[in-house]
C-alpha cells in the first residue's frame, strides 16, 4: 500500500497533491478487504454523510462497521477514482464503484448481479486525515442493476 510522507501545508501545490493522495488512501482501504488502516485515513471522530437516504456515520468504529457491511452486500468490492480536484481543506473525486450483490442492500435481497455504479465524494482534509466526507453514489443505477423484472405474461392462444 503506497503511502504519502507529504503532510498538507495550506493551499500549495504540494499541500493540494497530499490532500489528493489521503482520498487515494481512502480507496485503497476500501479496495483492501479489512478495515486495516482506517484509522490512519479517517480521522477518530470522523462524519460521513452517505446519500440516498443512508446514515450518517459519525466516528471510525462506526465507519468500520458500515464498511464490513457494505462488503458483505457487494462482493470483490473495487471502487476507481476518475478524478480528483483540490481546493482549500478539500477534496472532490468522482469513483466507479463495482462488485457482485451478494447481500442484501437497501432491502433488495442477493442477486448475484455484478454491478458498475458511479459516485462522487467530497472529503473536508484536517491534520492530514478525512475529518468529514459527503458521498453520494448513483444508487437508481444500483437498484436498476439488481431489480429482477419478470418476463412479460405471454396472451393469445393456438390459432
């Protein structure tokens, strides 16, 4: 796992690409399998508010917790950062998330579907760990993947 020496040093280049490479940080805890590291990217009482009508998630115990179970509904988790874009305390990155339902999420039950969905986040960087995170992924994108439609009803008869 790559990690950065570089510490955030106000709003330089420098300081810019050190923030980038915490959320890189954050993608490889996520893509890693464990929650080992988690408490080296996020800060001890981190916030995470999750869209869609996911909980908010305050303090790395609870994190940990919600990522052991998003694993446990999306098998051979991965997710790609497409981009990354620095300014001030801040981070925003747009992510491919991809995996196989293999546990029930948002009250759909395992389907086996392997799914591609796209995010953005926006990470608030303080003393070099993710202090606060806003996460939003395409979760109509999720449901329309999984959604098992029944074949239509065929009519008529021999003729």
């Amino acid at each position: 796992m790559a990690t950065s020496t570089t510490m955030y040093t106000g709003n330089t280049e420098a300081g810019l690409e050190a923030m980038k490479d915490i959320v890189l940080q954050w993608v490889e805890v996520v893509n890693s399998g464990t929650i080992d590291g988690i408490e080296r990217v996020w800060s001890h009482d981190c916030v995470v508010h999750a869209g869609g009508g996911l909980p908010e998630v305050r303090g790395v115990g609870s994190l940990g917790q919600l990522l052991t179970t998003y694993r446990g509904a999306l098998s051979h988790l991965h997710i790609t950062t497409e981009n990354l874009v620095a300014e001030g305390d801040k981070v925003a990155a747009r992510f491919t998330t991809r995996g196989r339902h293999d546990g029930e999420f948002l009250d759909i039950p395992p389907t086996g579907v392997s799914i591609e969905i796209g995010g953005f986040g926006l990470f608030r960087i303080a003393d070099g760990q993710i202090a606060e995170e806003w996460l939003l992924d395409d979760l109509a994108a999720f449901i329309a993947q999984v959604q098992i439609v029944s074949p239509p009803a065929q009519s008529g008869g021999a003729s």
